[in-house]
C-alpha cells in the first residue's frame, strides 16, 4: 500500500481504535533510501503483474522483509514477522530499534495515538507525532 502517513495512521488510531507506536530504525540512511527505491520498483512491477495477497505467506510485513534483504545487517526471520503485534518485540531483541530504555518502556513511550489524533489535520502531522519520542527531534525538526 502506498499512503499518505496521516491516512495510515490516522485511519488506525482516530477511526478504527487501534494501538499505533513508532520507533526509530537504527541504520543508515543510504539504507533507508535503498529500500524505498526498492519499495518504488516493487510497486511499479505490481502495477504491470498484480499478486495475490495471502496473510500467512506475503502480507505487508513478509513483503517488506523480503525487499529489505540485500539491505539488511542483521537477520529479520522469526515467527514474530508473521504474527501480528510481535514485530517491535523482534527489532528491539536484534537492535533494529533504539535499547537505550527496557523494551516496556520504549513500547510506552512510543504509543502515538494521543498525538496522532491531537495533529489529525496539521500539516506538521509526521512532526508532531514523533515529538518526544525517543531518538527523535520533535515538531520544529
């Protein structure tokens, strides 16, 4: 799916009540922009040949790991990939994510839906829902 970020979260946290947290990757951004070339490539070759999703075998999460693997620095496969509502849990034990903080804390402090719904038409929305959070720069950059 290709989505405004105020559209995927604000679907999550200010229509449907679901729980969204954001993390900070740990990585570098030649990284980062390698696999959003990918992603990009990825979406054009969908448009030319559509595939079937499949919620065990290729979902957004399985698909994204399956892009990220020229990428990657550390091994992503566990059955935490695949089974939703685990996968902060498998980046924080493989140091994806930000250790800094005990892995309950950093879940705590990275819940975003207060703010996602406080920012819900400000154009300032990706900024204002990363403030304060850890490893991030709030709204003024």
């Amino acid at each position: 799916m290709v989505a405004d970020e105020r559209d995927v979260v604000g679907l999550r946290t200010n229509h449907r009540g679901e729980d969204v947290f954001v993390y900070r990757i740990n990585g570098p951004a030649e990284g980062a922009r390698d696999l959003l070339v990918a992603y990009l490539q990825q979406v054009n070759r969908l448009h030319e040949q559509p595939q079937w999703y499949n919620a065990l075998t290729h979902n957004c999460m399985t698909a994204i790991q399956r892009l990220a693997g020229p990428f990657q620095r550390r091994s992503w496969w566990s059955w935490k990939l695949i089974v939703n509502g685990y996968l902060d849990e498998l980046a924080y034990s493989i140091g994806a994510i930000d250790r800094s903080l005990p892995f309950a804390e950093l879940k705590s402090r990275s819940h975003i839906n207060a703010k996602a719904r406080g920012a819900d038409r400000d154009p300032r929305f990706s900024l204002r829902i990363r403030d304060g959070l850890p490893g991030m720069s709030g709204p003024s950059g």
